[in-house]
C-alpha cells in the first residue's frame, strides 16, 4: 500500500500560512503582472547581458559628466538593487511552491491509490444488493465515453 506523505496541518499551521500568505501579498502589491505579448515584445536580460548591465552602470556611474540626466541611471540601479535583494527570496519561494505541489501531488496519489483498490474490494466483495448503488456510482469514473461513428458512405458499383 502507498503511502507517500502523512501530514496534517493543525488551525494554527493553516492561520499562520495564511498570514504569511497575506504578508506576502501585501508586501508583492509593487509586483507587476505581465500579459503573454508584453512577455514576448520585451528586451530580455539573461546571464551574459546581465554581466554587460552590471559593467556598464558601474562604467556611466564613474563617469557621470557623460551620462545624459534622462538617461535614468538612478532609476536603473535602484533597478538593479531591486533584482538582487528579490533573486534569492524568489528562489525560497520557487522552492515552497515546489514542496507543495509535491505534497499535494503525493496526497492525491496515496487517496488515489486507496480508492482504487477500495473500489476493486466493493466489485469482488461488495455484489450485495445495499452496495449496489454504490458500486455503480463509483463505476462512473471509469465509464467511457462512446465515439460518433463515422458517417456511413455508400459506393455504387458501375459495370
């Protein structure tokens, strides 16, 4: 028999957790979301442009009587401050999400696992007349639905 995770999450787990949950999402409330086009149309930084950012904010802010005021340096460090304080914390979190839907994965398997052979024991043991019902309802998860045959063409035969 599986039993991949045993867990149970008292009253007080589930308050802390969702105080945690509202913290973050009071504190995320900056955070964009993106649409899919905007995703795809946007100047992507990977890890070689990232060095090439780094080297040049750190060239235009030791050089600054050639940084244009419109430019946006001060911005584009905060910028960058940003992305370095929100990496490692995205990281913990990419992490519990994880977790979490692997212990929600494996809960769903272990109830799956014993529903199924709960399921095999009602057809072989459960054929009295008060467990009728019940075999049947459950039969429903495993019920196929049939396929639209193909519209018969008839041929005619010329000779």
């Amino acid at each position: 028999m599986q039993n991949l995770i045993s867990m149970t999450l008292s009253q007080i787990e589930l308050q802390e957790v969702d105080a945690a949950l509202e913290t973050l999402r009071r504190v995320f409330a900056p955070m964009i979301s993106l649409e899919t086009q905007q995703r795809r149309e946007l100047t992507k930084m990977g890890g070689k442009s990232e060095a090439f950012c780094r080297q040049t904010l750190t060239v235009l802010a030791a050089n600054p009587q050639i940084v244009p005021p419109n430019l946006g340096l001060a911005e584009a460090q905060a910028d960058l401050a940003a992305l370095d304080a929100l990496r490692p914390r995205l990281l913990m979190l990419q992490q519990l999400t994880e977790r979490a839907e692997d212990s929600v994965l494996a809960l769903g398997s272990d109830l799956m696992q014993v529903a199924l052979e709960g399921y095999s024991l009602l057809k072989v043991s459960g054929r009295s007349e008060s467990l009728k019902g019940a075999r049947q309802a459950l039969s429903a998860r495993f019920a196929r639905g049939g396929r639209e045959a193909a519209p018969a063409t008839e041929a005619t035969d010329r000779t």
